[in-house]
C-alpha cells in the first residue's frame, strides 16, 4: 500500500475494536469519532495527508526497495549524511506543521524500528531470529505506513524497589507463559502517549534490569496491536475541553493523549517477539543499535521546531503590546535565539560527524545527541513557558472567550482590550494561544511530558557523564602540571 493518506488512517482507525477508558467511557470502536481523540486523530491525519502533496512527497516519501511503492522517508536507511540530512528535512516538515508540540509523531518510532531492523550484529548475540523477526515488522511497518507508539515504565507504585519487585512482582507486565508458538504477557506498563489513535505498540525495553533470574521474566521486546485480545488503556483526563481552535489553538489540535496499558493475559506470537531473555542485551538496546541515536536525530529535528515557534510567539506578543524595546524584552528574545540557533548546529553536527555502525548503517554522532538531549528538557523547555508568561504577565488573565465577541459587550472589549497593533478580537486570539503554550493544563502537560521525555533528568546527567570520554582533556591538565618551567 505504501503511505496512506489522511482518510485511510482514520478509516483503519475507525475499523479497530480496542479496549479503552477514559472520562468515564468505554470505547471499543470508531475511535476517531470520540470527543476525546478526535481532534488529535484529525491532526494525524492531515500529517499522513501531506505525504500526498505535491509540495512534500519527495521530501516526506521515496520508492520502497521491495514494492517501487512511496513509503515514509523516516524508514529510509541511512547510509551517508546526506541521507540524514534527508530524513531531518523529512522530520522538519511535520514538525513545522505541529510546531513541535506531537512528541510522538509517526517518525519517532519509524526511527527506532529503521536502526533495529539493520542491528543484525546486535541480535546475533542472541540469536540471529530476533534480528530476522524484526526486519519483517519493519518492512510490514513501512509498507501499511502504520502508527506505532511505545510504552515504557512500570506503575508508578514504590520507587524504592526495582520493577521486578512492584507489588511483588504481579504488577510490571511480565511474561507468564513461554509457548511454542509466542509469549503471554500479564500487569502494566506506563506511559502510552498516543496510544488510542495508534495502529502499534511497541513495548520495548526502558529501564535498567539488574541481570538476576528475578529480572528475566521482565526481560523482552515485542509489538503488538492496538486491539489484542486483553490489552486494555486506561487514559488519564482529557486537557482539550471542547473549546474551539480560538479558545484552546494548542489544546483542540495536539493534546495527545496518555494512557496506562494493562496487559491482561496477552498473547504475542512468536513472529512479533524480538528478544526475549538477555536482559544485558535489554540494557543496551539503544545503546547498542542505534535505535537511541536514529530516535533522538527525530527529538531534536522536532524540539527545534517547538523553540522556533516560541520564539516566534514571543516576538508577535512582544509587538502586539510595544514591549519589544525594552531591553530586558530583548535579552529574552537573544536567550530564545541562542536557543534555536544551537539547536541547528546540534543537527548540523550531529549529521557532519556522523559515523557508519558495525552493519553499514550511518548513525548521527552520539555525543553531540546526547548533549541535546540532556540540555534541552532541564534548560530548555522549561525556560519557553517562563519567558511567554514574562511577556504576556495580566493579559494571560483578560481574556473574554470567542463567544464573548458575539454579544452586546462586543463595543466594550473592542475599546478596552485591543493592543497596540491588533483589535480586540485578535489581540485576544493571540492571548490565548499565550496562554495555552504558558499555563493551561495543556502546557502543564508539555512542560512535565519534555522534562521527563528521555527519563529522570538526574540519571540521564549520571549517564552522559560516565559515557563520556574525559581522559584525553585529564591527560591534557595533567600535562600542564607536569611540564618543564620555562
């Protein structure tokens, strides 16, 4: 079939029967209809749409090497740097028209399945099968164009105990039957963002498994659709409340919703199994295929588009109200321009000392990614909301809804609450856009999903750090101390 477009997504995802919960209601069909998911499936859709457009399918598309059909660019093998400069420019797009604010936008996990179907060397530690298994889902991924999310943690329950030990052991989805033709997999994982307008989840490994016997039943990768028998989601409360695309601009496009999954005796067959045991090769799994590194190419490209939009914002707020010759205006404004420019030269090098892995693959440079990632949720991302809510102070809180501007009052706010180069009606559009990127519960949301996107900051830090090679700038200090006086 190759790339879908809009319609056929919405129809596939109207086609399946999952299980889910949310406000209160049990959805088993016609997901893209539902109040709580519609919008965002709408959202999708036109990104499956664009694929279409003669304006981006070169850019968004290229002919699969099995069927000559157009498939998605971000299941393009990279071989060479131009090839990541062709999936970046792929990325962009679809980022450009979210903003950055779909943080699991088909091309993410694309990434993640395009570097693990080329990890032959990886799973041949194992046993060369799951390297064969997950080839054939990727290729079946690419060519139906399906929308995969993933899951990764167990319940928030007791921190002070590893997975394995949560609730003794009965609540982390665990694998409770080894059969000759597959797995039965029992208990929950978390956080499924995406998950009711997914076609896939991939529940792949996330936290760091100690090696015990206790550990091994935690030990797994699969895929598995969205309406298995006894996979059910559990969705938290919905952040868009209805309001229109004046009202809530972010809110009644992008909320993406999250969910716990429970697994209620699943079965997954043998075919969608893609390592099962090792959980040393579990703790390397991104590490070691560079499905980290392919996925992370995609965070950046997006989270630079969420900074540029930011920055945009902030200017038009900054004119719409004259403030943008104060200097401490303008200190801000350098701060978010410092921001995206380095997001750029992140990407650029990245790309330019890119480096071809054991199998061939053209991986951008780890590094550089990695600093990107460990700078942008702490410093970043939480500095954007800061410096909207900065700008916008009082007027975040004047804000008459759009069904105000039909009333009698409408004399009253065009006087009173018009700007200094917007009338009162639009003023308030762009106010309220302020106000769903600073403080509504939508942008509550982003500012907690970005912080902990790639997991604790506190840990991650811990792990640049001893993945780091330091010794030769040590050698360096060293050197100076034991030189010869002059």
């Amino acid at each position: 079939m190759g790339a879908r477009t809009g319609q056929q997504y919405l129809d596939k995802l109207n086609a399946m029967t999952p299980e889910l919960y949310v406000n209160g209601d049990k959805v088993t069909a016609k997901v893209a209809e539902h109040p709580a998911f519609r919008n965002n499936a709408l959202t999708y859709a036109k990104l499956f749409d664009l694929q279409h457009d003669p304006a981006y399918r070169d850019v968004l598309t290229y002919p699969s090497p099995t069927t000559g059909d157009r498939v998605g660019t971000s299941f393009l093998v990279p071989r060479s740097e131009d090839d990541l400069k062709r999936r970046r420019a792929a990325f962009s797009v679809w980022a450009q028209e979210s903003n950055g604010f779909l943080g699991r936008s088909g091309d993410y996990m694309n990434s993640s399945l395009t570097a693990l179907a080329t990890a032959k060397t990886f799973f041949a530690k194992a046993d060369p099968v799951f390297g064969e298994r997950i080839e054939a889902y990727y290729e079946l991924a690419r060519e139906n164009d399906w929308l995969a999310t993933h899951t990764l943690i167990p319940p928030q329950v007791n921190r002070a105990v590893s997975g394995s030990q949560q609730g003794g052991g009965n609540l982390a989805a665990k694998v409770v039957e080894e059969r000759p033709d597959g797995i039965v997999v029992r208990g929950a994982r978390m956080l499924a963002t995406l998950a009711p307008i997914a076609d896939e989840l991939l529940v792949f490994p996330s936290t760091v498994l100690r090696g015990t016997p206790e550990d091994t039943p935690y030990s797994y990768a699969f895929a598995v659709p969205n309406d298995a028998p006894g996979l059910k989601y559990y969705c938290r409360s919905r952040l868009d409340h209805g309001g229109s695309h004046f009202d809530e601009p972010l809110a009644s496009r992008y909320e993406e919703m999250d969910a716990v999954v429970v697994f209620d005796d699943v079965f997954i067959p043998n075919d969608r199994v893609f390592l099962l045991g090792h959980p040393e090769l579990c703790n390397a799994w991104y590490a070691e295929t560079g499905a980290g590194a392919l996925m992370t190419h995609q965070v950046v490209t997006r989270t630079l588009a969420k900074t540029e939009f930011y920055l945009g914002l902030a200017s038009e707020i900054a004119a719409a109200i004259g403030i943008g010759g104060f200097q401490h205006i303008q200190q801000d404004l350098a701060e978010l321009i410092s921001y995206v420019e380095l997001e750029k030269a992140v990407l650029r090098a990245a790309e330019a000392d890119g480096s071809p892995s054991p199998d061939g693959v053209f991986l951008p440079k780890w590094d550089v990614l990695n600093a990107a990632r460990n700078w942008y949720p702490t410093k970043v991302s939480q500095r954007l909301p800061e410096i909207i809510r900065k700008f916008s102070a009082s007027g975040l809180m004047a804000l008459p809804s759009e069904a105000d501007f039909d009333t009698d009052g409408r004399a009253d706010l065009d006087t009173y609450l018009q700007s200094a180069t917007l009338p009162a009606r639009d003023r308030a559009r762009l106010f309220k856009l302020a106000l769903d990127a600073s403080v509504s519960s939508f942008a509550g949301r982003e500012a907690l999903y970005e912080y902990f996107f790639f997991g604790d900051p506190v840990r991650m830090a811990g792990a640049q750090v001893n993945s780091y090679d330091r010794e030769p700038l040590q050698a360096r200090v060293r050197d100076l101390l034991t030189r010869e006086a002059h």
